[in-house]
C-alpha cells in the first residue's frame, strides 16, 4: 500500500518563505551593536569587580610602596581587605609595614616593603604570593591581636600591689 503525496501548494511556500524571512530579520536585529552610554558602561561588571559599582567602594585613601591605589586597579576582595585595616604595625615577619593616618576628617593608609633591589623583592617573594595575600596576612594578624586584647586580664593601676591588696582587706576584715 502506497501513502498518498502530500501536495504542497503556493500558500504553504509563502508560508514557510515569510517564517525564514522573520527569522533571519530577527536574527539579524539582535546582532546589530547597541550604543552604550558611558553611564550604562560603568554598571557592567568587570572580572575585578563582579558586582559593578554596588560592590565594596574604597573608604579612605591608600597608597601601597608611595604609589596610589586606583579603585580600577583593585579587586574586589582586595577592597574588602583594605577596608579592614585599622592600624599601623609592623606584619609577615617585620618585613612589611602598614602605616596608618588619621589626617583630620581625612585618613590614609600606607603599605610598605623593600622593594628597590631584586634581592629586597625576593625577600618577601617566600612569605607572599601577591598583593592579596599580603592583606590577608595583615588582616589576620590584627585579627589576632584583637582576640589577645579582648581575652587579656585587665590592667592593674598604679599602687595595686599584692601587699596594698593584703593591707586592704586587713582593714576591711576589723
């Protein structure tokens, strides 16, 4: 038993010819390139900051080995980093240190390291990979120091030694 052809009529070409037509026009309309203001460039994310400008924003000025840090040379875990950090000390075995300012309503930080010969570069090579680490180490270990300041004993004041002790409570034993 043979099927019976289908007869393919004019209005069926037209019809499929008018459904390649918008297709291809569609096609071709989402491909043309689109002017992008300089205000809608801004809020694309970039790979160093995935969030666009909703990400973390830089709270103060600073300056790494005498040199400016640009929020657009920056990551945004580096920003985050930087942001934490809160006060001048010396970190990664004495060989980098931040220097912080309080300069009015202005403050600034400053992280420095001997960087002028091959052989001062080196030197931290061993204790750092990049610039990210660097912070993470220095957040940390102010991090450290905080937990030793909050779980240290309290301070004694001047003349509360153990015989002013022993001499108080004779006294309010009588």
């Amino acid at each position: 038993m043979d099927t019976p052809e289908k007869v393919v009529t004019t209005s069926d070409l037209q019809a499929l010819g008018q459904t390649i037509a918008e297709g291809i026009s569609e096609g071709m309309r989402k491909n043309v390139p689109q002017k992008v203001t300089f205000g809608q460039y801004m809020k694309r994310p970039t790979t160093l900051h995935p969030k666009g400008p909703a990400g973390p924003q830089l709270a103060r000025e600073y300056f790494q080995n005498g040199f400016r840090l640009q929020y657009d040379t920056l990551s945004d875990t580096q920003i985050d980093l930087l942001n934490k950090l809160d006060r001048s000390g010396r970190y990664i075995d004495r060989r980098v240190e931040v220097i912080y300012r309080p300069e009015g309503g202005d403050e600034s930080v400053e992280i420095r390291w001997k960087c002028r010969t091959p052989d001062d570069r080196s030197e931290l090579k061993g204790l750092a990979r990049d610039f990210t680490d660097i912070l993470t180490q220095i957040v940390a270990a102010q991090d450290e120091e905080d937990l030793e300041v909050a779980t240290a004993p309290p301070r004694r004041h001047f003349g509360d030694s153990r015989a002013y002790r022993d001499a108080k409570a004779r006294a309010e034993a009588h």
